[in-house]
C-alpha cells in the first residue's frame, strides 16, 4: 500500500516542570498511535481540545520528536530524516494570528515561496491565483497587520497550498472563521484534493460537520488514543441498529444523566445546559426505550421542550465511544 | 472557490544555503526598514548612533575636563563606535528567535521549510549588520569632524582593517548563532539574554577602557573574549598610533592578532554549528520551537 503517513505505536509524554505549588509531573498527550494514511486521502483527526491532535501534528511535522515509537511521512522518518520530509509538506495551524506584519500579503507569501525554491515569476502567478479564490486579490498589497483575524487566516491558508506539498496538515483551518468563509476553505479544500490524486492532506477539526463532509476517512481520538477508525459512513453505521433522540428540557433539577443510562434499552446520554434549559442526546436500543426516560423526566417535574427523532452523527458516534459528548470532553481536558 | 492544478516537487536540494540567505537578508531588511516611512527611518538612522555617541561623550567631557586631545578619547570613541557591531550582528542573529517565535508566531513555519535554520537566523542577522554599518559610519565620521578624533584615511592600514572586519564580523554571527541556539532552549526571560551578554562584553573586551585598567584578577577574562583582540586590529588598523599609547596588547604583531583572531572565528564557527546542532535536538525533544511565553 502506497502510504504518504505511517505511525506505529507513536507516543508522546510532556515532562512538566514543578514549582513551589505544583509537583514535576508527566503529561501523556499521546499513547500508542497507529495509523496509516493513504496516498491521496483526504484523512481527519476528530477529537475535541486536549485529544493530542495537534501534538500528533507537531510530531509528524518535525517540530516534535515522538517519545516513542515510527512515524514516517512520504517515506521518511520524522525523528531521523526530517530534511527530507521538510521539502515535501506544509502545513496551516488555525486560529492564531501569525505572519509577518510588516510586510504585505504577497510579500509575505512570496518569501515563503522563495524558502520552497519556488522561481519568483511562478511564485507570483500562484499568489495571484490563490488569493482570486479565496477572494483576497484586492488585499495583495495591504500590510498584513493590517488584515482582520479571518483574513489572515485564510493568507495563512494560501500559504499552506502555495507550495503544493505531497502531504498537507490543517490543523483547525476553519477556527476562527466566519460561516462563508469556513465554507470557502471546505470547498477549496476539496476542489484542491480532486484536481491531483496524489495530494494527501490531514484534517484536524473538533466540528463534526467538517469532518463528516470533507474526510475520505477519520480517526476518532481522545485522551491521546485512536478510539475508532473508519469512512465517516462506516463509523455512524455502526449506530445504524440504535435509535437517536435530541431533547430539550427545562433544568434537569439535579437529575444525573447517569440515571438515565440506567434505564433499560438506553445506550448512552450526553447532557449539555443551554440558556435556562437542557439539551440530552439519548442514544437508545429501540424506540420503546423512550417511554422510560419519559416517565422518568415527568416523574422529577422535568418538561420537555421539544423532542426530534435524527440519523446518527459523528457526534453520537463519539458519545456512543467515549461516554459523554465532545464538550464534556473537552471540560475533562481542561480540568 | 476552486482549487489550482498541478502537485509541487520538493524544493532542491541545490542552492537551499543560497536561497535561505538571500530570503531571511530580504526579511530581516525589511523589518528594520520598512517599520516607519522612509524619511523619519532616515533621521532615526542618524539620531539613534549619534546619541548613543553623544552620551559617551558628554561623560569623558565631565571625567576628564574636557580632553579630547589625549589619545584615550579616541580609543574609547572607536571602541564604542566599532562595539555597535556587537549589538548588530550578535543580538540580531540571536534575537530572530525571539523575533519569530514570539512576535510574529512564524518560527514553526521557518522551522518546518525546507530551509538551513542557522543560514536563516545568520541571513537574518546580515539585515542588522548593513544597519549597524551605517552606524559605525555616521559614529566616526561625526567624531572626526566634530571632536578631531585623529583618523587620516591616507593612514589607514585597509588590508589589516578589511580583514579583521571581515573576520570579526563572522566571528560575531558565530556567537550570535550559539546565543540563538540557546535561547531556542529558553522560553521565559529568553528576550533579556542577548542584551545580557552583549553588556557584559561591553564591560571586558576593551571597548570603553584598555583590559589593563581592570583588576589584575579580571583581565584574563577579556583576554578570552575574542571581541578584545577584534577591537584591537580595528584600532591599530584605523589609528595605530593612538593603539601604541596603551599596551594590552603590545606583546602581539598585527600577524600574531589576526592569527588570534582567525583561530577564534574557526572555533566559534564550529562551536556555533556545533552547539545549534545540540539545541534544535533538544528543543524539539522539549517541545519548545512553538512555545510562547506571551512576554
């Protein structure tokens, strides 16, 4: 198989320093990863903050070494041959705000042209064309200090694709952008993976959506670890059997969900507040199950809302591996 | 939006020395310049040496009444005129760490092109040295215009005094490419470092005050500090009569000091790559190349 990323048992372990108030501890950000990713997949890491999506990033993009255990891009082993894998990919981190601001947006984007050994005239027809699509060719001169955070991201982007690496990582392209413009990037993204089979690009996202609409495949990860992987459409069939409720309610009046998992035929629930109410994901064995939870709902003077019967998620497909939604995750991470 | 056609071959390996230079000159270029416009960059150019200049002599006006005849007032103006390199070169090398990984957030997307890292930050490092010439420009000629500070350009030894620029100003990329590497292993208080130690050279290698004034148990220090014996030739070469008057270093021909020196830009050229090699090892291993401290 013609593999443009392969890990194999990749680890990472942060040693963080103590301080008067805090013992020297250590971190596992990543435990045990295998992967591999095809030449000419559009391949996502689905996790929320605090997953070691980017830490696997940083790992695979030579800026971090692995504690332990292979990780090899076009080929090349990231630890031990990273001047060789420089050259052949690129990579975009979103939600920063970086780039040189004294210098224009093609001025910026050209001297990394000039990094990549890219001939100026032809460094300059790509920067012209790049920023027609994403719709920034009046801003080609602007200083980019100058630019609003989403425009400089999306800069960052044309940086990204102007070199035309074999493997390209996306790292939250789309934190931070508006609507229309996260729109642009998944259509360009996906046009710009059509037009040459042999591109690869790795997708890290904590939006479903993004994952489910762009990834020929996506690996779930949480706690450092690869929980599943498989086709967007492969991983939510193996919900298929089960049936998927979204309810609002009022307050749940100290009602853990935890209770409601009890319930016979009830899966998995995950709990989210939201403005004076409550929103439950209930992933059931059959629909008669809902009469449960129901009773048990009214019986604690719990209302419901609204109540709208869906096909599954990648969202429940988290639920129903890790035991509580993607924003639950995310709190845990954080502490 | 659609996307473009084509797939990107990997840079060449040929050349990457070459373009990273010329790319990072570009750069550091025109961060020094093109943060006012072009005038008021011009007027910063001619004020900021010359008050620095202008300090110095305000004080040795007050120490020493007035004596700007006596061959000690030329010696500290050239010393303190030439150390503007040390500033330049040393921390602007070292400070493009800082630089781009602190402000501009960039150094991760230097670090993962295909480029030589210590050719960028030396690139990098060229941007302040061209500056810091001008300086050193404006400083002499100022002094001997205006406080007869006795240079005669028919005098001038120009062989001695290209060389042991040339050869000093690679020896100080050197130390500003160990003192980069460093500070790529130091995440907090990283920005202190290069005017630490760019003041403390100031104090012992000569630049204001001949090493025989220090204390006997001091002077061994700037004798290892090779911007001593970098001042030294500057000076000889520029002025050698007033280098006669004070005789640190009079045990040594011009040959013996260049031969010092060279020495000392071999080691510190192999140190630095040396020492570069240890700590991007190390800073990938500590995680540190994207790790801001929001200073």
């Amino acid at each position: 198989m013609d593999l443009a990323i392969h890990t194999e048992k990749l680890a990472r372990v942060y040693k963080l320093r103590g301080n008067k108030k805090e013992a020297a501890k250590e971190l596992v950000a990543l435990r045990d990863i295998n992967l591999d990713v095809r030449r000419g997949e559009l391949f996502g890491l689905l996790g929320p903050n605090g997953a070691g999506k980017t830490t696997l990033i940083k790992i695979l993009t030579t800026l971090l070494a692995p504690s332990s255990g292979v990780a090899r891009v076009a080929g090349y082993d990231v630890a031990s041959e990273p001047e060789k894998v420089r050259p052949r990919i690129n990579m975009v981190s979103g939600g920063e705000s970086s780039g040189y601001g004294l210098l224009t947006v093609r001025e910026n984007l050209w001297m990394f042209a000039q990094f990549y050994g890219i001939p100026s005239k032809l460094a300059n027809e790509r920067i012209k064309q790049l920023l027609d699509i994403v719709r920034m060719s009046d801003r080609m001169n602007t200083k980019s200090s100058d630019l609003s955070t989403g425009l400089r991201q999306k800069m960052n982007i044309v940086r990204g694709f102007l070199t035309d690496p074999e493997v390209l990582f996306l790292d939250e392209p789309t934190l931070g952008l508006d609507v229309e413009a996260s729109l642009d990037v998944r259509n360009f993204v996906r046009g710009w993976m059509e037009a040459n089979p042999d591109r690869t690009l790795l997708l890290t996202t904590h939006y479903m959506v993004e994952a489910d609409e762009l990834c020929d495949r996506v690996a779930i990860i949480n706690g450092g670890q690869v929980l599943a992987c498989d086709t967007p459409a492969n991983l939510k069939r193996q919900l298929q059997s089960d049936v998927i409720y979204r309810m609002e309610v009022s307050p749940l009046n100290g009602l853990q969900p935890e209770a409601l998992e009890a319930l016979g035929g009830v899966r998995k629930v995950s709990h989210e507040a939201q403005d004076g109410a409550a929103v439950l994901e209930l992933i059931l064995a059959e629909d008669d199950a809902l009469g449960s939870v129901v009773n048990m709902l009214t019986g604690k003077d719990i209302h419901i809302l609204n109540l709208q019967k869906r096909e599954p998620s990648l969202e429940d497909v988290f639920v129903n591996l890790v035991g509580h939604s993607m924003k639950e995750a995310e709190s845990d991470a954080n502490g | 939006m659609q996307a473009t056609q084509g797939i990107g071959k990997p840079a060449k390996e040929r050349g990457v020395s070459g373009r990273t230079f010329r790319a990072a000159a570009w750069l550091g270029w025109q961060i020094e310049s093109n943060w006012a416009d072009p005038l008021i960059f011009f007027i910063y150019s001619v004020i900021k040496p010359l008050s620095g200049a202008a300090i110095l002599v305000v004080m040795y006006s007050v120490i020493t009444n007035g004596a700007f005849d006596d061959p000690m007032f030329a010696y500290i103006y050239l010393g303190n005129a030439f150390y503007i390199y040390v500033a330049a070169v040393l921390t602007g090398v070292s400070w493009t760490v800082i630089d781009d990984r602190e402000i501009y957030r960039m150094l991760k997307y230097i670090y993962i092109a295909p480029v030589h890292v210590p050719v960028y930050l030396l690139g990098r490092g060229f941007a302040k040295f061209a500056f810091g010439s001008l300086a050193v420009f404006i400083t002499i000629a100022a002094g001997v215009y205006f406080l007869n500070v006795p240079l005669d350009l028919s005098l001038v030894n120009w062989p001695l005094f290209a060389v042991s620029l040339t050869l000093g100003i690679v020896m100080l990329a050197m130390m500003g490419l160990v003192l980069g590497s460093v500070m790529l292993l130091i995440v907090n208080n990283a920005n202190f470092m290069g005017e630490a130690v760019a003041g403390a050279l100031y104090l012992f290698s000569g630049a204001v005050f001949p090493l025989s004034i220090l204390p006997g148990w001091l002077q061994p220090v700037g004798y290892i500090i090779p911007i001593s014996y970098w001042l030294e030739l500057l000076r000889r070469s520029v002025v050698g009569q007033v280098a006669e008057s004070f005789p640190t270093f009079s045990q040594f021909s011009d040959i013996q000091l260049l031969a010092i020196l060279a020495g000392l830009t071999a080691l510190f050229t192999i140190l630095g790559f040396v020492v570069f090699r240890y700590c991007d090892h190390q800073a990938r291993e500590k995680g540190y190349l994207d790790r801001y401290s929001n200073f």
